[in-house]
C-alpha cells in the first residue's frame, strides 16, 4: 500500500532516509552531513518550503517522546534537541 499524495510518483523514502541521518549523526557521522545538505537542495522542488524542512525530524522527535511515554528524560529531550539545533544549522 503505498501512502502520500497521488501526484508524487515513485518511492518515499523520507522516513527511513531521515533515521538513516539520525543515526549515523549520533554515530560516526559519514553521511547524515551530505544527506542532509542534498535532501534540503531537493525539496524545495517537491513542494517542502525550506523553512519547514526541519518540522519533519521535529515530528519524528515528537513520536518518539510519544512511544517512549514516561521513559522521556530531559536528558533525551536535550539530546534531540541539540541533535535538530546541529541537523538545522548544515546547510
């Protein structure tokens, strides 16, 4: 089942592309810089206005402190936080 707007053709791999740079920003940082920096030139042509790019890993943040429940620490929060801080400023 595939799931979006009908006008976009072809696969979306947003989700997994945007965990892929998660993870290996936290990591040894080997391609979330140049990942990140393509996926921004990118998506102004399907329709993502530059200033919102970064809501969509702010969302994801906000469904892990959903899964996660009371298990939330400010010391979580301030990691993601400053993990969307640095996403926001490669540019």
């Amino acid at each position: 089942m595939r799931c979006g707007p009908p006008e976009i053709k072809g696969p979306q791999p947003g989700v997994e592309t945007a965990l892929t740079c998660i993870l290996d920003h936290v990591g040894p940082q080997l391609s979330s810089p140049g990942l990140l920096l393509a996926a921004r030139q990118h998506h102004p042509g399907y329709g993502v206005p530059e200033d919102r790019f970064d809501s969509f890993f702010i969302a994801i943040r906000n469904v892990f402190c959903v899964i996660l429940g009371e298990v939330w620490s400010p010391d979580i929060d301030a990691s993601w936080r400053r993990l969307l801080d640095e996403f926001a400023a490669i540019r």
